[in-house]
C-alpha cells in the first residue's frame, strides 16, 4: 500500500523467524526496518519476535494489537458466520 519492501515472518514453527526478515530487508538496501505485528496480547510468543528482530537491527515494533474494537468486531463477525455456516449445514 505504501510501496515499501515488506517480508513476512513466524514467531514458532515456521521459517522464516523475523531475524532473518529483517536482515533480508537490510541486505536489499532497507535503511530503517520497522515490524508490525499481528500478536493479539503480549507474551512469550510477542517477546521473542521482538527480540529476534531487534538483533537484526529492526528500530521500530509496533505493540499487539489488543482489544481494538475494530478487531473485536472482526472477531465476532467471523465467529457468528461460522456458528451460521455450522447450524445451516447441520439442518
């Protein structure tokens, strides 16, 4: 949207971790590397994403996303169109 280089990276599990996405960024000629986030709440999970892209040499991460209500409503409209999409299947 912005026209900026973006990488995708996973907390667990998944390569890549977001150390290596920034240091990808950073070898394309990234200057200034900032992460966003699409962590619910903080914790161990949040924590360690944070780390591992600051190691990279990441200068801005944004916090978790919380209880925005926009995201609580997103929530809830998906789980109300699964509970919908379960009962009509089940008639």
């Amino acid at each position: 949207r912005l026209s900026l280089p973006c990488a995708v990276a996973y907390a667990s599990a998944a390569p890549p971790e977001p150390r290596a996405a920034v240091a990808a960024l950073r070898a394309e000629g990234a200057r200034r590397v900032g992460m966003a986030t699409y962590f619910l709440a903080p914790g161990r999970l949040y924590d360690t994403a944070v780390r591992s892209a600051r190691e990279a040499g990441a200068v801005a991460i944004a916090d978790p996303l919380g209880d925005a209500p926009e995201l609580v409503r997103l929530v809830g409209a998906r789980v109300e169109a699964a509970l919908s999409h379960t009962f009509a299947a089940a008639a």
